[in-house]
C-alpha cells in the first residue's frame, strides 16, 4: 500500500525537497509513499488571485482565507477522503511519536501549511482538520514543518528502514530518551568507551543502558520524566498501585 501525502501549500515546489534524498528518497522511488503538492492559489477566485487578507481586529500581518483554505481541503478531500488533514501552526497540537505511528499506520496523510499569521480561525470550525506544532519555536511557515511530519512517518512505512524503526527502545518509544551509543575507536581523544558494553554480558548491557536513558531523559526532559514515573506509579501492574486498591 501506499502512503499517500497531499500538501497544500503556496509553495509547492519545496517538495519532495529532501524528502526525495536517502532513505525517503529511495522509498519514494519504490511507490511506498507519494507526493502530490497541491498550489493553494489555483483555489483563490479574485483576479488576483488573493490567499490573505489583514487581520480582523488589526495588528501586524496577514491572515489565510478561510474560503480559500476551504476549497483547497475540499479538493484534497475529495481525492482522498480517507486521509486525516493535519494543519501545521505553532498553535496546534504538539505531534508525538504516537501520533506519527497512528499516521503512518493509516492511508496517508493531507497537509495544510500555514504562512504569514495563520490561518482564519473558522476553518477549524467546520471540517476535521486537526491543527498540529512540530514544537514550540516559530518556522517562517509550515512546510519545513510538514516535511518534519512526513519523514517521522516515511522511516515507519514497511519495508523502509526494516528492523531499525521498529526498534522497542527507541527514544519515546518507552516514554524515555534513548540511551547513548559509541562505536570503534575504543580510545578517542583520551576517552574511552565505557567498559560494560565491551563486557559482552548481555543483561548487564541492557540494565547499564536502561539506567542512562533514566539520567539522560530526567536531566534533559523532566516533562518526559514525570509523565514516565506517573504512568509507572498508576499502572495496574505496579507495586504502588497495588497496595493502595487494597
Ligand atoms: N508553522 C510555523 N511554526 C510552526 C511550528 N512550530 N509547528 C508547525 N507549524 C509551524
């Protein structure tokens, strides 16, 4: 099957843009996924072909057209009913590995990207188009955003990265960062490669990284650290639970 990404867009010409290198690159050539960049403005009806217009309220910028936006998304959902339709926006909802692995699992995906101040709040209103913020930091506009989306779920699509994306320790995977990796120079610049992953003692390897991805993930994100105890402390089959149900 393949994946199919339509991005409506006013610059169509930024994809498949890296998206057509390497490994998404290769997958594109192979058909497990498309790219079909649809131009915003051949759905503008004005001899100007107009996609924006000032902000009600006033204040600085232009804001997308909502009778615009609405016939570009009904286009796309006419082509592809099926696919859900992500509007990129630093207001939306932050996009999780578990969405991408929703996404990827699903037909494919429809991309709205956002210019200038954003879109006019009433498309949001009456069709299902679920506004969605790669992070909270402000991008020039939404299709490096969209091509962050598309390559988070192009490395899940069968057969494109094989057992390395399926991988259960992956960072977010276990509501942790991943542990740190190191390869051959044993010795480098004076430090070495700590001794227990050269052990060849398997469970100890597993216990060490374990451990690290708890330090790295509690020191570098405590947001993901206090969600992960959380989760630890209310799941059924943890001791803490236990003995309060009884
Ligand atoms: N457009 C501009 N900034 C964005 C962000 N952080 N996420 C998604 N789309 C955006």
């Amino acid at each position: 099957m393949t994946f199919a990404a339509t991005i409506l867009t006013l610059y169509p010409e930024m994809f498949p843009g890296p998206l057509g290198q390497s490994l998404a690159g290769r997958a594109l050539s192979e058909g497990r996924w498309s790219c079909d960049p649809v131009q915003i403005r051949d759905f503008a009806t004005d001899k100007h072909r107009s996609v924006d217009d000032t902000p009600a309220g006033g204040g600085a910028g232009m804001v997308l057209r909502a009778d615009v936006i609405a016939s570009a998304v009904d286009h796309a959902l006419d082509s592809q009913p099926e696919a859900p339709i992500l509007a990129m926006t630093p207001r939306g909802n932050p996009l999780t590995q578990e969405r991408v692995r929703a996404l990827a699992a699903g037909p494919g995906v429809t991309i709205l990207c956002g210019r200038f101040e954003g879109f006019d709040e009433r498309i949001f209103e009456g069709r299902p188009i679920e506004p969605v913020s790669i992070g909270d930091y402000v991008l020039s506009g939404g299709e490096s955003a969209a091509i962050v989306l598309l390559d988070a779920c192009i490395r899940l699509l069968p057969g494109v990265m094989g057992a390395a994306s399926s991988g259960d320790d992956e960072s977010f995977e276990t509501g942790l960062l991943e542990y740190p990796h190191y390869t051959r120079p044993v010795e480098w610049e004076g430090r070495t490669i700590p001794e227990v992953l050269r052990s060849g003692d398997h469970a100890k390897i597993a216990a060490w990284r374990k451990r690290q991805a708890e330090i790295d993930t509690r020191l570098r994100r405590p947001d993901l650290w206090e969600r992960h105890e959380g989760a630890r402390v209310k799941s059924p089959s943890g001791a803490h639970d236990k003995k309060k149900e009884r």
